[in-house]
C-alpha cells in the first residue's frame, strides 16, 4: 500500500511539473508583452507631442520682422491722422464751393480709385471719369527755349511736381434722340487746362461710356478719329470752346487733380490701417 501510494504521488507530481510549463510559458509570454507593450505606446505617443508643438507655433508663429514692420506701420498712420485733423474734419472748402455751385455732381466710392464728375447740359449728358491712381506718376514740366534747348529748372519747380490725370469725357443725347451715338473725348487735366488727346465717335452710345470687356473688344475695331493737334487749327479752338461751354475748362481741371490728391489721402490712411490689422493679426 506504501508503495501504490508513493507511485501515485510520483504521477501527481509529474502531473504538476507539466501543468506548470506551459502556464509559466504563457505567463512568461504575456508578460513580455505587457513589457512591450509600453514602448508601443511610446511610439504612438511621437505624433500627440508633434501635434502639441504645432498647436504652440501657430500660437506665436509671427516673424521676426512683424513686429517691427506693425509698429512702422501705426507710426505713419498716427502721422496720417494728425496731418487730417490740422487739415479740418470733413470736406475741404475746396470741394464744399465746388459741390454748392450745383453744376457737378461727386459720385466715388471709399475704397475705389475710380472718380466720375456728372452733369445735364440741355439735353446731353455729360460724365468725367478719372482715377487717383495717376497720383503715382508725377509728370515732369520741361520747358524748352526758342532753339529747342531744355530750360534748367529752378528747386521749387522740380520739388513741386505737377500731377497730370487723365479723363475720359462722355457725351450723350438724352433719350429723345437715342440714335445720336456719343462722343468719347481722352483729354489729361494738367496746370488748369485741359488738353485733348483724342475725340472719338461712337454710333452705340453704350461703347462710349461701357467698361467691360465685350465692349472693350468692340471698340478696338473701330475708327477712333485722328489725333486732335493733328485737327485744322480752327476746329481746335472750335472744340476747346464746345468743352468750356460745359464747363470743361480750366476750372474743373484745377478741381480735378486737387481732388484726387486728397482723396487719394483718405484712401492711402484706410489702406494703412487695413494692412496693420493684416500684419498685427
């Protein structure tokens, strides 16, 4: 009996031994892996730190110079600023006498450089057009002596330049002769004159006046007429009183690039201000 029982604690044992191996070999296994499993997560964890430091750039991403360049930028608007409020608030006297001769009217927009001038004579219609933009090109006066020599110009005349501007003149029936056509004149507004470049004819009274690009197409097919210097000089003088009868003279091209310059003020301050709060943002 002594000795079944010792076999049979053998076999118990022997039993034991192989249930033993392979849990310590799963164990064994699992453990390792829940070891390994923290460098995973590690190398799943790279991409939450980049995503962090990205957060971080955008939050203080300005460059080097943005600082500098809002600063310069608010210094020549406090400059801008204190010019107007030493040249008065509101509309200079200037446009206030211009607006209460009651013969044109101002139509611009803030934030366009485009000006019209508009007026009825009798039953024409009549439309000035010029932009602010030719402020940015200053013409040079040269005056010249009788042997065709330049004359030197003294310090006031070249540190004052003239601004020429140009404008397009449209004039147009009224609508109780609507197959009149227009006539389109190119003319430049320089030291209170005005000087005619061009007089054009058109059948379709819309191409005079019309900006888009179909009407662009179908002007340039067309005959525009010659230079107007190259007009008999008596039809010159003939046009040039047409024009100051409608009070195109010298008048309007005093009003014209006296207006622009200080329109063109304005809209410079605003475009200051806009980019500060671009490049401050």
């Amino acid at each position: 009996m002594s000795s079944l029982r010792a076999l049979r604690t053998a076999a118990s044992a022997l039993k034991a031994c192989r249930t033993v191996a392979p849990t310590s070999a799963r164990t064994f296994a699992q453990r390792s892996a829940i070891t390994a499993g923290p460098s995973v997560s590690r190398t799943w964890a790279a991409p939450v730190a980049a995503r962090c430091f990205s957060l971080s750039a955008r939050a203080f991403g300005q460059g080097e110079s943005d600082v500098e360049l809002a600063a310069k930028l608010k210094e020549e608007i406090q400059y801008e600023k204190e010019a107007a409020e030493q040249a008065g608030s509101g509309a200079p006297e200037f446009v206030k006498e211009f607006t209460a001769d009651g013969v044109w009217k101002i139509e611009h927009q803030d934030g366009h450089d485009e000006v019209a001038l508009v007026r009825q004579f009798g039953n024409e219609n009549i439309r000035v057009v010029f932009s602010i933009g030719d402020l940015d090109t200053p013409q040079e006066v040269n005056e010249y002596d009788e042997e065709g020599n330049p004359i030197a110009q003294d310090e006031d005349a070249t540190s004052n330049p003239v601004f020429a501007i140009r404008c397009s003149i449209t004039i147009t029936k009224a609508c109780q002769a609507p197959d009149t056509g227009a006539l389109s004149i190119d003319a430049v507004a320089e030291d209170g004159n005005f000087a005619v470049d061009n007089v054009s004819y058109y059948a379709d009274a819309k191409l005079a006046g019309e900006l888009s690009a179909e009407a662009d197409w179908k002007r340039r097919g067309l005959y525009i007429g010659p230079q107007f210097d190259h007009l008999d000089v008596g039809v010159q003088e003939s046009f040039e009183k047409y024009l100051d009868e409608r009070d195109i003279g010298p008048a309007l091209a005093s009003f014209i690039p006296e207006f622009a310059e200080w329109k063109e003020q304005k809209e410079y301050t605003k475009w200051l201000e806009h980019v500060h709060k671009f490049v401050s943002a």
